[in-house]
C-alpha cells in the first residue's frame, strides 16, 4: 500500500499520452549519402544535441504545467524521462535535485554488488524530499528493493530504444531490448530513442537515513516546493511511453519503470 497517496512521479505516463503512429516513420539520407530513420515532417527539435532521433508522443499537460490524467504505472513519458536526465532533475516534481554538497541522489532496483564500478543508468535523479516517495511509489523499485547512491559525477552515456529496418513491406520495428546504446554507435542512425542514459560514477552507497539526505536545504538557487514546475520553456512532446525492467550486465544497467 502507498503511503504517500495521490502522488504521481512527473515521469509516469498517464492514459491520455498515445505515441505516434508507424506510418509517420520514414527512410531518408544525412550526411555523407548515409541512410537514416526519420519522420516525414522532421523537425530539429526531433533530434537530440547527438542526432540522435526520439520517438513522438503526446502530452497531457495541466494549467500548472505539470502532468494530468490517470497514471501508467509501468511506464514511463520518455520525453519527461528526457527533460529531467539531461536536466538532472527530480524524477517526482521535476524540482533541483542536487543535494547540500552538491552531488546527486539516483535509486537504483536491488542491490549493488560490490565490484560494480559502473553503472548505466535510465532513473532520473531524485531530491531529497522525495527520495522517500520515489523509492515507494515506483513499482519497480518498491517490487525489487533499492539502494541510494549519492554521485559526483555523471556523464551522458547513451540511449535506449527501439532499432527500425527498412524492407519490401514498410518499416519495421526489430526487438528491443533495455541495453543501452552508446552515442557514436553506428546503429544510431536507425534507431528511435525513448530513454536517455547516464553512467554513474564517483558513487558512495548511501542509506536514505544519511545526514545529507535528511536536510532540506539545495544548493539550487530555487526555492524548494513539495511539487515544483518544470523548467522554462517546456521540453519538445517528441518521445512515446516505453515499459521500464532492470537488466543486469556490466557495468550495471537500469531501465526506468514509472
């Protein structure tokens, strides 16, 4: 049972949000003659700073501009997901995320092995006010257990996604799976991102008890809000819900589930 009731993470997708369809998927040439997935109707904004190609999914957005509808408790908006991995916001109220010494707080599924050095990871930080909430109310992590790490420094990886071929009959969408693909992969040219990825490095393991995380004070300049508004302006609606699962390799992978 959730303790913390009516609370809806900002990355949860919610009923309302449809990606969109097949058919607004084409074949098209970039640099150098090399073949390229693409939309009919791209825009820059379709493509991350990596040229990279994000899926399409509407937005239920309210007047606060903050997520409405009923959530999709297993998955998660990737554009959202997007806004606050490359933002290092909270995962919950898109709020600052840093904590008093100026690291961040990202849960990870299960537990850590100790010769882990790395770790890949989809979860978008949290702020301490609601490292509690996030560890509860997201099925994955209140399902498989968490561990808290506190990290210094945490570098774009990569992306997870969807690979597409071209063939006699249309597009095609091949299997996905939750490895992330690294940025300079050649596969990238033919592959829709929905989630963005980080790797984690410089991790100390930390119990949500840990002095650091019971004060409420961020080194944002912003004031810190139970639900605070995402940044100014809003993030592009390009990217469609994806279901979320932890897949084990190394270094160590998490997919966010909302």
């Amino acid at each position: 049972m959730r303790t913390f009731k009516g609370l809806v993470p900002y990355i949860t997708a919610r009923e309302d949000e449809e990606p969109a369809p097949l058919i607004a998927l084409r074949a098209r040439f970039g640099p150098g003659g090399r073949s390229l997935l693409g939309y009919w109707d791209e825009v820059p904004e379709d493509r991350d700073t990596r040229g990279v190609l994000w899926s399409r999914c509407s937005q239920s957005i309210g007047h606060d501009r903050m997520p409405v509808g009923r959530p999709r408790w297993r998955m998660v908006h990737p554009a959202r997901q997007r806004e606050t991995m490359l933002r290092l916001r909270c995962q919950v109220c898109a709020g600052p995320a840093r904590t008093p010494d100026g690291r961040y707080l990202f849960l990870e599924s299960g537990k850590l092995e100790a010769s882990t050095r790395l770790v890949w990871t989809a979860q978008p930080p949290v702020c301490v006010d609601h490292a509690r909430a996030a560890a509860e109310v997201c099925p994955h992590l209140s399902r498989s257990g968490h561990v808290a790490l506190l990290v210094r420094a945490a570098p774009l990886f990569g992306v997870i996604g969807t690979p597409y071929q071209w063939t006699s009959a249309g597009m095609r969408a091949l299997p996905a799976d939750d490895v992330p693909v690294p940025y300079g992969h050649p596969n990238l040219g033919w592959f829709l991102a929905s989630q963005l990825v980080r790797e984690l490095r410089d991790v100390e393991t930390v119990d949500l008890d840990h002095p650091m995380l019971t004060s409420r004070t961020k080194l944002d300049t912003e004031p810190a809000t139970t639900v605070a508004k995402p940044p100014t302006p809003p993030p592009p609606e390009h990217t469609r819900p994806r279901e979320g699962g932890a897949t084990g390799t190394r270094p160590r992978v998490t997919a966010t589930s909302g």
